[in-house]
C-alpha cells in the first residue's frame, strides 16, 4: 500500500458526486423495455481508424449508463479486436457530456422483484468478466474518461492499461446509498490507493476530479476536455501497436496540473486518522468525538454521508476493501461476484432493490434499511456475503475467469 509521504511527493509535483452530482441521476432510471439488435448496436458505437477502433458508449440522455445487451456488446468487440491482427490498439469513451454513471440498475430490480434473479446473476457475470478482459488486454487499450463517471462506469475503465482524465471528469463510487457495494472491480483499485482513501471515497461516495485522478494513480494522463479533439486525432493516425509511442502520443497535449486547495488529498493525513480503524463503528465514534474546530465540519459532512447509507452496506463495502487489498483483480472480481448474488438473492437483506425504489422508484429518498442500525448488523450477516455461492441444486456458481491464459497487469 502507498504510504502518506508518497502521496504528499506525488501531490507536490506538476500532474500530468456523490452529493455535489444528485442522487436522483447516479443511476439509470430507463424501462426495461426489448431491445433489438440495431438499439444495441446504437448504444455501443464503433469508430474505425486504420489501425484502432473505437468503442463509444452512447446513451446519453441516461448518462451512458450500462444496460445488459451494452455489456454483451462490449464484450464480443473487445474480444473480436484482441484478436484481429490488423488492429493495433483499442479506446473506449461516452458520447455526450458523460463518460458512463454506472448500472443501469432499475432492470435489475424489476428482475429481482419478479423473481428472476438469473438475469441479474448474468448481468453482473458479463460485466466482470469484461472488467478482466479490459484488466489482461493483449494490446493497448486507451478509456478516455471524460465526465461523470461512477460505479461500474469506473470498473470498465480503471483497470486498462491507459486512463486519460480531464477537467470534466468526476468520479464517485456511490454505491452504499443503494445498499450495494462498489463492485466491477473497485475493491482492487480503491484499495491500493495512497493511505485509507480508497476506504473514504467507498463509504462516503465522494467524487474525485481528473486532477485528484491522476494524483492518486487513478488515471495515466490528463487532458483538458477542450483538447480531446486533439488527442483522438493524433491518437487516431497512429499505426504502432507499442504502447511507449501511445503514451508518448497521449502526452502531447497533456497539461500540468497540481490539486488545489480543497482537495480531499490535502486531508489524507484526517482520513487515516479515521478511515484506517478496524470496524464502520470506530470511524464512526472517533469523528464524533473530533475536537479540533479546524476539520470538526469536515467531520459533520462525513458522518452525514455515512449514515445516509446502508449499515449493512458499510460493514460488507469496509470489508470488501480491506481484502481487496491483499487479492488480485481476478480474487477481487471473484469475491465481488459473490457479494453481489447475495445481494440480489435477498439472503440477507433487501436494502438493493429498497435502496433504488427510495431513489429511483418511489424517489422518497427515505430508504428503510434492513437492519436499520450499525449495532443491528451481525458478523454472520457480512459473513454471509462473502460465502462462496451455489446454485439451489447445490453445485458450483462461483465467477469462472481465464487466469491461467491472462494475467492483469494493473
């Protein structure tokens, strides 16, 4: 793990929403209506270069977020252009001012209310598996991460071997205000950010910007949103296959930038305080019973946020990232994989589908939350979720990635 003093040389040299974006927007709200082959192939567009392609998420007017057939879709293109010799890298981006807002969620809890869980089962089985895709590509892959991104937006992006942040980019793992967990992959990446912060950003759902990005190790590049232009274009004339001639090209346009003043890096020093005890609890009580008039209202609005989400959700998302940080991407994803059929299953608790029909449904924004308070929250309950998973007739469910022919190299 990084430590403090790294983060602070990082931050002192030039570099390359939760409740500030509403709650109403982070996930799509969309009917699940049939989609046809030509909607899909619109939601997914492809852009062709001599020797690229382009994926480019297009649902704009639900902030790109990832439907099922998208997911499909995703994953058939990235496999087929792995293995096409003729073409050298690949990109992913959003169409419009977004880059993707996550899940497109209320299918899911449509599905889970009427009993169909298997499909939720093979939504989140293609997501991960292309999150693994994306994290052992066999050629460069470039995710220009421009706009709102969170959730599983940041899964499909993050662990490619080129993320290009902007002045435009805010990213938020809000995932715990609707009783879920940040999963596709962030437990992996959030849990080797610098000190504690991968474990503030998942049980807050605070955004970072593309400068805290690049500061943290989220992102590879930054570029302002005015030049991307640019960058696709000079990116788009290359014929090289070797990634040091596309990180050259990449840094062309790229600007040095450094964190300012209100960054929530500046305060790493109070997340480790709090965010490196052992149990939701601790941090809980320890800001509290915070003194110092200097960061008592970054306290308030810490805690604020903390108990706007599931207590459930805390407990397994703390645990989730204190793990994550000893596994591998293929461990993590595996892990996650059994977190979330639990989750839709309703073993243990509904607070999924109660937490998107208070946002997204009913949007009373009063989630009634099973259990209801931290001390309400068992060992077995949290154990429950990470419980290896079977199918009712008792074989093996288990997430199946290809390890032994791919290895994550982020």
């Amino acid at each position: 793990m990084q430590t403090v003093k790294a983060l602070r040389k990082v931050t002192q040299q030039p570099l390359q929403w939760f409740r500030s974006v509403s709650c109403r927007r982070s996930f799509s709200a969309l009917p699940n209506y049939p989609v046809s082959d030509s909607d899909i192939e619109d939601q997914v567009l492809v852009e062709g270069k001599a020797k690229s392609r382009a994926a480019i998420l297009n649902r704009p007017s639900s902030l790109n977020a990832l439907s099922a057939p998208m997911v499909g879709r995703l994953n058939r293109l990235y496999e087929s252009w792995e293995e096409n010799p003729a073409i050298s890298f690949v990109l992913m981006k959003g169409s419009g001012k977004t880059f993707s807002s996550g899940a497109d969620v209320l299918p899911l809890y449509h599905s889970i209310n009427e009993g169909n869980t298997e499909e939720c089962k093979h939504f989140f089985e293609n997501l991960y598996k292309f999150v693994y895709l994306q994290g052992t590509y066999l050629k460069p892959n470039i995710a220009i991460i421009d706009g709102v991104t969170m959730g599983c937006g940041g899964g499909i992006a993050i662990p490619g071997m080129f993320r290009v942040a902007t002045d435009k980019t805010v990213l938020a793992h809000p995932e715990v205000q609707i009783g879920f967990h940040p999963d596709a992959g962030a437990s992996h990446y959030l849990s080797r950010l610098p000190g504690y912060l991968g474990e503030y950003l998942a049980l807050t759902g605070q955004k970072l910007n593309g400068v805290e990005m690049i500061a943290c190790g989220l992102a590879t590049h930054y570029c302002l949103n005015a030049r991307l232009e640019l960058v696709e274009e000079r990116i788009g004339k290359l014929l090289s296959d070797d990634p040091a001639v596309i990180e050259d090209s990449l840094a062309q346009y790229g600007d040095l930038v450094y964190p300012d003043s209100s960054s929530i890096l500046h305060k790493i020093e109070m997340i480790d305080k709090y965010f490196g005890l052992d149990t939701v609890e601790e941090i809980i009580e320890a800001m509290e019973n915070e003194a110092d008039i200097s960061c008592k209202e970054w306290c308030k609005k810490t805690l604020r946020q903390i108990k706007e989400a599931s207590p459930l959700s805390l407990k397994i998302t703390l645990q989730s990232i204190r793990e994550g940080r000893f596994q591998t991407l293929d461990q993590c994803l595996t892990r996650e994989y059994r977190t979330s059929l639990c989750g839709v299953s309703k073993t243990v608790s509904g607070d999924f589908c109660e937490g998107i029909r208070a946002r997204l449904v009913d949007k009373d924004f009063a989630p009634k939350w099973d259990p209801p308070r931290l001390e309400d929250v068992s060992k077995d309950m949290v154990d429950c979720y990470f419980s290896p998973t079977t199918d009712p007739d008792g074989s093996d469910a288990e997430l199946k990635l290809p390890t032994a022919q791919r290895e994550p190299y982020f």
